[in-house]
C-alpha cells in the first residue's frame, strides 16, 4: 500500500489522480488520501507528484503515521461526518470529500 505524507496539505496537484489506473487517490478538504485497500501498488503516481508526498510500502516503518493518518481517512468518521467512508470503491464518482483527519485538520504546514 502506498500512503501520502504532510507535505501534500495545501498541494492538490492532482497529477497522482490523473495516472492512477484504479482511481484510489482521494481528495480531503486540503490533502489527498490513497485508499489502502483499493491501491494496487502500481506506483504509477510516484513520479507524478510535484511535492515527493507519496509514500512507497517499504517506508512505512520509517513513517508509520503517515501510513496510519491515511487508514483513518477511511476508517473512521472524518470531522462533520457520522459514519466513516468505508470503501466507495473509487474516487471520482464520490468527489471530494471536504474534510480532513484530525492529524491533517490540526497540521499548519510550515512555509
């Protein structure tokens, strides 16, 4: 599974959706998301992102947060919602969604 870190809040780019063959990046209210268990781990989106967010599956003992702030987009309730958002199964027909983790929410990136 491949994950986004921070440095994708306030960068959606979108060049990592445009590649991606199984349309499992989606978009919160300031970053995106990979869905982990829609991703195929093509890497497709590696080279795409202007800001190196993405995150191969050989880096998640290095970074296991970003790894994990990525699951909980999906597995838990996101701020205004009740229920979490499970497995839509794609990103485009759902759109964004307009909100973010908690981690993400509460994140100012620096400048």
């Amino acid at each position: 599974m491949y994950a986004i870190n921070d440095a994708c809040i306030d960068e959606l780019d979108g060049s990592c959706v445009e590649v991606c063959p199984v349309d499992c990046i989606y978009e919160g209210l300031t970053k995106r998301y990979i869905h982990p268990r829609e991703c195929v781990d093509c890497g497709a989106c590696l080279s795409t992102c202007p800001v190196d967010a993405i995150m191969e599956p050989d880096e998640a003992e290095d970074n296991p947060a970003a790894f994990d702030d990525n699951a909980r987009f999906f597995d838990e309730p996101l701020p205004g919602c009740d229920q979490p958002l499970g497995d839509p199964g794609g990103a485009g027909p759902l759109g964004p969604v307009g909100a973010d983790t908690p981690t993400v929410a509460a994140h100012t990136k620096a400048n």
